[in-house]
C-alpha cells in the first residue's frame, strides 16, 4: 500500500489506522517523502517552523519527473512568471509580510460584516435548484459559494467562476498526482493565462482601487515600505485562488455526504441548531478538506524514533492525526458533540493556521443552516461513481454527488 495509490487516497481511513499502529513516520517508497502520521508529532512539526521550513518554491514539483519539472519551469521562465514564495510555502519574514496585506480580508471584524451577504449567496444557489427536486451538489453548490466569496475578496467577477475553477484545479494539479509531460504543458500554460490575466487586473485596481485584496496588493506598500513586486503578487493570488476554491469545497462536499451517512446526527443537528460549530468541527476532524501538507527539514532531526535527514521533504498528515485514537476516543465515529472536537488540525497550526478558517466556517455555517431550513429526505439521486473522488495526494474531492429532497421552506426574506 502506498498514498500514491489511488484506492488509498479514495479512503485512507484504514491506512492512517494501520501507520498509527504500526509505522507512525511512513517514507511513501516511490518519492522518499516522510509522513507523519499522528497527532502529537503533526502538531510539533507544525509549532517547529524552523525545523520544518515551508519554503517551497519549484520544489512541489518535485513530486514529478524531472522532464516534467524542467518543462513546467521552462514554460513560466518564458511566457510568464517563474514561481515565487509566499504564505503557504513561505516563512518568516516573507509569509509575515504577506499575510499581514491580506488577512483585512479575512478577519473576524470583515467575515462577520460579510454574513448576510453569505447567507444570501447561500439562499440564491439553492433557488437557482429547489423547483427541480434536485441537483448535482458539488457543481451546483459546494464550488460555486467559496468560489464566489472568495473571487469577490480578491476583487474578481464571479461572472467567470468557470474560469476561475479551470485555474484553480490547475495550480494544484502538479502537488495532487503525478502528470505526464503532455498534461504538465498544458497545465502550466493555464497558469500563464491566469497569470497574464492578474497582471492585466494589477494595472487596472492601480488606476481604480476598490479595496479589495488586488487593490491592496497592487499599491499598498508592505512592512518594509515597497509595494509587492508583480512575482510576489502573482504567487499571493495564486494560493488565495487554488485554496480558496478547493478546501472549503470539499468540506462543504463531505459535510452533506457525513448527514446522509449519519441520520441520526442529521436529526440532532436539526433540533438543535446552536451544535452547527461543534458540527462544523467534527466534519473538519472527521474528513479533513486538506489532508496533509509538505515541510522541509533545514537540519536532520528525530521525529517519533525516526531519522530525517537534512533536506528530506515531510508531509505532516492532517487526516491521519485527526483520526488518532491516542487524542480523539473512537476517533473513526463522527459525533457532532465530541467534547474535545476543537482540538483537531484541520485548518494546521502555527504561524501558517489557515488564514481563511473564520470565513470557511460562516461559509459552512450559512450553507447549512439555509439547507436544513428549506431541505428535507435529503438522498443520493443516483450512485456515486467509483472511486467517488478524484486521484489526489493532498485532498479527497468528490467528483460529483447527484441529490434528490423535499422542500419544505421557501427563501426567508430578505435582509
């Protein structure tokens, strides 16, 4: 068995059972990658930032073939811009200078000003499916909300979601699966065409600001007094783009998937809506949206009994940690009143914890409190294809989950 199998990355579940029993820092044999697997360990590497750098800047393409990482390189070199440091694959004082452009964004203060506007967002998707009696639910809801929400924070039209999402499975294709030469040009030629289009919109929020996140990044000088340079806004807005779709997607994906599985939590839910956060939480630690991340080792260090050497790339595995029984009691059970849920990774730790968590949370929380209000016998319409989600070595994307319901509320008014 290998994370490199698609089987496995279907349904982990009893691989992380296996790694926390039996090999709790597993090398993946086809790449040399270290994974850690349980809780106590992914939390300490993500508090140790000096230890285990995030400064990746080509290197995720290491996952592929060196004809494949040339080729990618080569084709932003010269038609574009080459890859750059920032945020998630950065560590201070980069990541700090760039977070703190942005996270305006994505405060407490900001999400929260933004709420019925979500709700609302919410409450135009469902009427755009709740005449027919049913949907396909990723396409017609769980991509389109954080993918509207998240083009409006950055200043985009979210006229051209199509587009944005074709960017988006992009950016993340060379860090999912292993590519051929073919699917590796062609992927790096839509990045061009999304970076030549962030650099066209720089120019334009330069002569007409409107206070969104490009508009910000175009003229706002950062801490050290200069304004970012077209590299480092190309790659800010390139993983608030490939994030803000994907993560949120599936969490909002599988929270639907887990109340169809799990009725009895359905109905809980249902009586009593003030347990929404702790639902939240438990779908995040239940099936974590991201289910690991890479790390680089700046020094051979020991990590649970195992050597990694200087310089080796180590995945701290969300998902598996979330399911360990030595800090989550009946760790594969979903509970939407687990007393301890809070203490899960799924939105990482440390000086990189997920800085678009409190929006992925309203988002989660206006999503479902609109769908149980006006949605009822909430059932699969049709068999899930097989495998149910799409090959990925860092997240669990449903391919599609077609749905049938009853209504039995209209759209409250508005606000």
């Amino acid at each position: 068995m290998s994370l490199l199998d698609p089987a496995v990355q279907n349904d982990p579940f009893d691989f992380y059972a296996l790694l926390h029993e039996h090999r709790p820092i597993y090398q993946i044999p086809e790449t040399g990658v270290f994974v850690v697997s349980r809780f106590d360990e992914v939390k300490a590497v993500l508090l140790d930032h000096e230890t285990f750098s995030s400064r990746f800047g080509e290197s995720f393409l290491e996952l592929q073939g060196a004809e494949q990482q040339e080729l990618y390189a080569r084709i932003l070199r010269e038609e574009g811009w080459p890859h750059s440091l920032s945020l998630q694959n950065a560590d201070p004082p980069l990541h700090t200078k760039h977070r703190k452009l942005i996270e305006f964004a994505f405060s407490r203060k900001n999400v929260l000003a933004m709420a019925d506007e979500i709700d609302e967002v919410c409450h135009d998707l469902i009427d755009g499916f709740a005449a027919d009696g049913c949907c396909e639910f990723v396409s017609q809801f769980a991509m389109p909300l954080p993918g509207i929400l998240i083009a409006k924070l950055i200043g985009l039209s979210a006229d051209q979601l199509p587009l944005f999402k074709r960017w988006a499975d992009a950016l993340l294709a060379p860090i999912t699966h292993v590519m051929s030469v073919e699917e590796t040009a062609e992927t790096a030629r839509a990045e061009v065409e999304l970076q030549h289009f962030l650099a066209d919109m720089r120019e334009e929020r330069r002569k007409n600001p409107t206070g969104d996140i490009i508009s910000v990044l175009a003229s706002q000088p950062a801490n050290d007094g200069a304004v970012l340079p077209m590299i480092e806004y190309q790659y800010v807005l390139r993983q608030l783009i490939a994030g803000g779709f994907e993560t949120t997607m599936n969490a909002i994906s599988h929270a639907m998937w887990l109340l169809m599985r799990h009725t009895d939590q359905l109905e809980k839910l249902r009586s009593d809506m003030s347990l929404m956060s702790k639902f939240i939480d438990e779908v995040v630690r239940f099936d974590a949206p991201v289910q690991g991340l890479l790390r680089r080792a700046t020094r051979a260090t020991e990590i649970a009994g195992t050597t990694i050497p200087e310089n080796a790339i180590v995945m701290v595995r969300y998902g598996a940690a979330n399911r360990d029984p030595q800090q989550f009691a009946c760790p594969h059970r979903f509970d939407i009143e687990r007393r301890n849920v809070a203490t899960h990774v799924g939105f990482g730790n440390g000086i990189h914890f997920c800085i678009g968590r409190t929006l992925a949370r309203q988002e989660m929380h206006s999503a479902f409190t609109a769908l149980l209000l006006r949605l009822d016998n909430i059932r699969i319409a049709r068999p899930l294809p097989q495998p149910p989600h799409s090959p990925s070595l860092l997240f669990r994307p449903f391919r599609e989950m077609h749905l049938r319901f009853d209504v039995i509320a209209q759209r409250p008014p508005r606000q």
